[in-house]
C-alpha cells in the first residue's frame, strides 16, 4: 500500500518548492518599480512600458491553468522540469536584453515557464499528503506567496536603484537551483489517459480572460464586450468539444463554487489595500514618502506572513477550515478598520496595523486552497485548482484596477469617524473591511460546516 509523504522525508520537498515558488511570485511584482528606468531607457511612453509587468501577469495566470490541466495526465516531474528550464531561459535573455522586443521575449519565456509552479506547488500536497497534514503544507506555500508577493517590491528597488534593472533577471536564474532536489523527492507517475487536450478552448478561455484583464486596468469598455464574447464561444465550444479544456460540470459543484467565489472576495480586498497603501504613504499630500522609506514600512507586514503562515496551516489542520477563515477574517477586517480610522496618522503606525492583515492573509490561502481541493474528485483536481489559480490572479487584477478608479475620488465624506483626519483612502480601507464582513458572512452561509471526506492519496509517497 503506497503512503503519502511523511514529515521527515518529505519536508525537504516543500521547501525547494517554496524556493521556486518564491522567485516566480517575486517577479511578478519586483519589476514595477523599475519601470520608470525601462520607459527612460528605451524612450517608451507609460503605456508601453506597462506591458512588462502586465504581459508577465497575464501569461503567469493563464500558464497556472494550463499546468493544471495538463497534470491530470502528465507527471508532475515532468512539467515542473519543463516549466523551471523555460524560466531559466527566459531570465538569461533578459539578463542581456539591449531592446524593448528583446525584453519582452524574455518575460513571455518566463512567465509561461514560472506558471508551472502556483499550479503544482497546490498540487502536490492533494496527491501525496493526506488530509491532516495539507493545512501545514499549505501554510508554508502561503506564507512564501505572501512574503515574495510583499517583498518583490523592496527587492525590485534595491536592484534598479543600486545596480540595473536587468540585475533582476540575473537574481531569478537562482529558481532552477532546487530542481534537482525537488525531481529527486517526487515519485514517478505514468502518463494517465484523459483524451486530447482541447487547445481551441485553451485559446477561446485565454483570449477571454486577456481581453477581461485588459478591460479593468485600461477601462475600456469594448474589450469588456470582446471577453464576454469570447467567454461565450468558450461555453458553447465546452459544450460540444469531447474532451473539453474545462469541463464545466466542475462549476456545478455548489461547494466549489462558492469556494471561488469566496477566495474571490477576500483575495479582492486583500489586493486593494496592497495596491493602496504603498500609494497612500507616496503621497506627496499625505505622508509623502520615497520608496525606500515605504519599504521600510511594508516590510514587517511581509515578514509576519513568512514567519507566522505556517502556524496558520496548523491551525488549519487542527481545528478546521472554517474556523481559520473566520479568525483570519475577522482579524483583517480589524486591520482594515484601524487603517480607515487611522489612515493619516504617522507612518510608523501603519507598519504596526499591516501585520494585522498580512499574517492573516495567509490563514485565508491555506483554508481556502484545502477547503477547494476537498470538493474537487481526483480526476479534476488539477484543473480544478488551476482554475482556482486563475480566478485568484484575475482578482488582483481586478481588485487594482477598481481601488485605483476610487482613490481619484473625493471620498473623504465617508470617513467621517477617522481619529486623526478625514481621508479618500481612508473611506477605501472602510469599504474594504466591509467586503471583508460580507465574504465572511458568505462563509459561513454556504461554506461546508464538515468538509467532505477528501479523496486519499493515490500516488507513491515523495522521497529524498
């Protein structure tokens, strides 16, 4: 009888994983402060330039579905190997890239490369962990999506300020260093039989979902129309399609679902107060800080939710998915509320109230990624968190664009209970912590009191 990977033997694979998953998180978010030197460089408008960080985003969200997909065939080891290699190369061309095209190359290889690794890394606790030990699993991966996510930035300027941008092309090719260990730790698995994939829906989903991301950061209504469109083709295509890229039984699950739309909603305010707090605290009207100063004061919320996202996934494991969320919830809507009432206080008060909402953040990745995973059969789970993924990324997406809409507002009338003064961004924070109350209220309405037994590993267990 095949076990699932043990404490001792395994914790070592984790841990190369959240190496991996580290840099290709990072490099989603440490090359926006460089822009700036790009656009100077190469004499590009905003823009254009965008599309360094906008192009990685898209491709990286997109890529996490189709490795999903394609794990429910293909052995892990295989597209893990695929997937760091092609991230390899993608940041050696960019280390020596002298022009725009050459640059963008290098982002579209390493962003259809990195996706490999959000898409397995939620993977791999499903199929060689059991139950009991995939909240901690999963609170390790969390607290690395967090830190990297938070950390990108401060790292990002760092390079571009003290050396050159393409320095951080040069940092990422470190990612490739834990293959070995990670193929060495991961079993062998036979090519499983799950028919063609459909590549025209692949297309019709992405095209979709690229034009819908397009559509909220540039606010242009036509493209909106175009996504819907297409989102439309993709159904009628899964519909008639054999082996369709997305079966859309999969949405018929009420618990996954629901489970979507939850993590939708946390991850949708989560992602707004990052986008704005680093705005609020540059403010040249507000505390009108540079960004190394503004490093400085992102950073202990960052490393609260590296060192404390593994506590997050014990408690996962011990007292339930639901009652985590809540706790995690109710301490981000706490946060929220303090930054509303306290958004123009000093800066240092801001560090202290970030840790309220960082750490937490990973307890509501961890419960929700084991809550989804628990609803989905074994012959669906990679899809099924690939889409999980997406809907994720697609809520960063969407949640920046609209924060970014309201801060050009006066919206300080709503903040009229602020202790030290009335502020826009204030009046956000408070909206934000009342999504915060809502999606906690969804919750626990239609969220699984008793999760479903989960389907127990099927695969031999990791090894060293």
């Amino acid at each position: 009888m095949n076990r699932p990977a043990s404490a001792p033997s395994s914790g070592r694979l984790v841990y190369a994983l959240s190496f991996v998953l580290f840099f290709s998180v990072m490099n989603a978010t440490m090359f926006n402060v460089a822009l700036p030197s790009i656009a100077g460089e190469f004499r590009l408008p905003s823009s254009a330039v965008s599309w360094v960080a906008t192009i990685y985003s898209v491709l990286y969200a997109l890529g996490s579905l189709l490795f999903g997909k394609l794990a429910d065939r293909l052995p892990l080891k295989r597209l893990i190997t695929v997937g760091l290699l092609a991230f390899a190369s993608g940041s050696a061309i960019g280390v020596f890239a002298d022009s725009y095209a050459m640059l963008l190359t290098a982002r579209v290889i390493q962003a259809a490369g990195a996706s490999c690794v959000p898409a397995l890394v939620m993977l791999i606790p499903i199929r060689f962990y059991p139950p009991e030990r995939r909240g901690r699993v999963m609170g390790t991966i969390a607290s690395t999506l967090a830190f990297s996510a938070g950390i990108g930035p401060i790292v990002g300027g760092f390079i571009a300020g003290q050396f050159h941008w393409s320095g951080m092309f040069l940092v990422s090719l470190l990612a490739p260093v834990a293959l070995p260990f990670i193929r060495r730790a991961l079993p062998d698995e036979p090519v499983r039989d799950g028919g063609q994939v459909d590549w025209y829906g692949a297309g019709l989903l992405g095209a979709a979902v690229t034009l819908l991301m397009l559509s909220v950061t540039q606010w242009n209504g036509w493209y909106l129309l175009g996504s819907a469109a297409l989102a439309a083709l993709f159904v009628i295509r899964s519909r008639k399609a054999p082996h369709p890229f997305v079966q859309l039984s999969l949405f018929r699950n009420a618990d996954y679902t629901c489970g979507l739309i939850v993590s939708f909603s946390a991850l949708f305010a989560v992602f707004g107060l990052f986008l704005m707090t680093p705005m609020m605290l540059g403010n040249p009207e507000g505390h009108g800080l540079g960004a190394q100063a503004i490093g400085f004061v992102l950073f202990p919320g960052a490393m609260s939710a590296a060192l404390l996202g593994r506590f997050g996934g014990g408690l996962v494991d011990r007292r339930g998915t639901r009652f985590a969320l809540f706790v995690a919830l109710g301490f981000i809507g706490a946060g929220m509320l303090a930054l509303s009432l306290l958004s123009a206080a000093d800066a240092w008060v801001i560090a202290l109230l970030l840790p309220l909402i960082n750490a937490p953040f990973t307890f509501v990745q961890t419960a929700m990624a084991k809550s989804v995973s628990s609803t989905l059969p074994r012959e669906q789970s990679g899809v099924g968190m690939g889409m999980y993924n997406l809907v994720n990324f697609l809520s960063g997406a969407i949640s920046g664009a609209i924060v970014s809409k309201l801060i050009e507002f006066d919206l300080s009338g709503l903040n009229a209970f602020a202790l030290v003064q009335p502020s826009t961004y204030g009046a956000v924070y408070l909206l934000l912590a009342l999504l915060i109350a809502m999606t906690g209220l969804l919750a626990y309405v239609r969220l699984e009191r008793r999760p479903k037994p989960a389907v127990q590993p099927e695969r031999p267990a990791a090894r060293l």
